[in-house]
C-alpha cells in the first residue's frame, strides 16, 4: 500500500473534486458574510436570537432605522444566495446532463431559479394584500417571514460549507442541513398561521388556507419540479 493510498483511507485527501467555479462562488459568499458581521454585527445577533426567543419577534424598534433596513437587504441577498448554491449542489449531483462544461451554465439557472421564485412570492402576497385590503398584516407577515429566512441562511450556510470542503463530516452535515431545515419550514408554516389569526383577525381555515397557497404548495411544487 503506497503513501497516497493509505492517505485516502484515513480522509486526509478528498476522493472528488471541487470545482475552482464553487470554491470562487464560497469564497464570494464568504466575503459578503464578513461585510454583513463587520458592519451590522448588532443587527445579525439580534436576527439570531430573535429566531430563539420569543419574546423578541415582536419588537418593532428593530426596523425603524435606515442602517437597520440595509442590514436586512444584505441578509436577505445572503440567505438567496445560500439556499441557490444549495439547490447548485442538489442539481449537481443528481443531473445526468451536469459536468465540468457547463457548470456555469447551471449556477446561473440555480441563481436564477431562486430569486425569481422569491420575487414572485413577494409579488403574490402584495396582490393579495390589496385585494382583501390586508395590507398591515401582509407586511407584518413579510417581515417575520424575512426574519426566519435571515436567521436560516446565517445557519446553513458554515453546514453546506462542511458538506462540500470536509469529506468526513459530509454525512452529519447532510442529516443536520436536513433537520434544521425541517424545523425552519414548520416553525415557519405555524408563525404564518398564527400571525393572520392574531394580527388578521382570519378564521383558522382562511389563516390555513392562506398558508397553504403561498408556504406549503409552492414549496411542494417547487420539491417535485427539482426532483423530477
């Protein structure tokens, strides 16, 4: 057994290979985590623990200033582009048309893919807002939405970093990913739920109901699309 053999077996070198296009498009997005920490590290702790204590979701002084508001522009462009090299990796290793050549090609689709979805999503709840003159509460909805979402994208991203840069941690990343991600989507379904009723005055089977169409169905949709 020669040295490089038994280097293998012990994980001390990789068995595939990440592409320079991904390690350039970590580092980039490891770059704008810096920027967001060193110049909104207030605002990033208090995204975090408001996603861990209750008693700060409701706080609206938090919005108020302007430095605040561009702090969440960035997180939120953060948590896009995290969940895009997520669906990068899920497309990557199950196409059968993905290789070296056009790689490119797919990162784009995955970018693209998701912001649209996002814009469309946004889109959506503002139509529906002014149709049923619930303007106050698609906006407070869209707010605690924005606030998961930032706090997610925070989470997964040092996850999906050991699933592409550290073979023998790949595993636990994957079923830790999948967990919290788990989570998010139901504590995410439920907060949604709950702030139509509380904030809406909604039936519980509109509240549902409204859940359904613009959560829970699109998320479906979009899972059986990426599948098939």
């Amino acid at each position: 057994m020669n040295k490089f053999e038994l280097l293998n077996m012990n994980y001390l070198v990789r068995g595939d290979f990440v592409s320079p296009l991904v390690g350039i498009a970590f580092l980039l997005v490891f770059l704008l985590l810096v920027f967001i920490t060193y110049n909104f590290r207030l605002y990033v702790k208090m995204i975090l623990f408001s996603n861990f204590n209750i008693s700060k979701i409701n706080d609206k002084d938090e919005l108020e200033s302007n430095k605040n508001r561009k702090a969440g522009f960035w997180l939120i462009v953060f948590f896009l582009v995290v969940i895009s090299l997520i669906l990068y990796n899920f497309i990557s290793k199950t196409s059968f048309f993905f290789n070296s050549k056009n790689e490119l090609l797919y990162m784009i689709i995955s970018f693209g893919i998701v912001f649209l979805f996002f814009l469309l999503k946004i889109f959506l709840k503002k139509a529906l807002g002014e149709i049923f003159s619930k303007r106050h509460l698609t906006n407070i909805l869209y707010n605690q939405m924005s606030r998961k979402d930032k706090g997610l994208g925070l989470l997964l991203f040092p996850l999906l970093l050991l699933y592409n840069f550290c073979l023998p941690l790949k595993d636990m990343a994957l079923i830790l990913f999948i967990i919290i991600s788990c989570i998010y989507l139901l504590l995410r379904w439920i907060n949604g739920f709950l702030i139509g009723i509380k904030y809406g005055n909604i039936p519980y089977f509109y509240s549902f109901l409204y859940i359904c169409t613009l959560e829970i169905i699109p998320f479906v949709l979009v899972l059986r699309l990426i599948l098939n």
